[in-house]
C-alpha cells in the first residue's frame, strides 16, 4: 500500500481515499468551486492557504489514517 505524501497530487489523493474530499474541505485546503482546481501539490497548494509545515504533516497523517481504514474495509462482491 501506497502512503500519502505532502507531495502527492490533490487529484490522486482524492481518486484514492473515498473520504478525502470532505475531509480536505472541512480543513480548508481544498473545495469544489470554480476555478479551484484539485490538481495542485498538496503542499504547496495548503501552503497557500496558509497553513504551517506542522499542519500540513497532521493533514497527511491524517489522510493515511484515512487511507488505512479504507484498506481494512471487507470487500463488498
């Protein structure tokens, strides 16, 4: 399995973790608006919004918590 990093691609974070979205909204970091594209680099893209390198570790532990639950779903077929 594939951890995330802060220099991960928004868009393959979110094609990844089925709850990345409203998480990373709930932060702040990204949304679905116009002109707000999710094909930054996670880093640079939270930097934007101002968060400190401290924050965006908790954001990218967080995502593999995430990440890891995910993966420890049963198979649904």
């Amino acid at each position: 399995m594939k951890i995330i990093t802060k220099n991960d691609e928004i868009e393959f974070i979110l094609k990844n973790i089925l709850d990345a979205l409203p998480y990373l909204m709930k932060k702040g970091v990204c949304g679905i608006s116009c002109g707000e594209p999710s094909w930054g680099i996670l880093d640079s893209t939270a930097k934007e919004k101002g968060f400190t390198d401290l924050e965006i570790d908790r954001i990218v532990n967080d995502l593999n918590e995430l990440l890891s639950k995910q993966n420890d779903q049963p198979a649904l077929y």
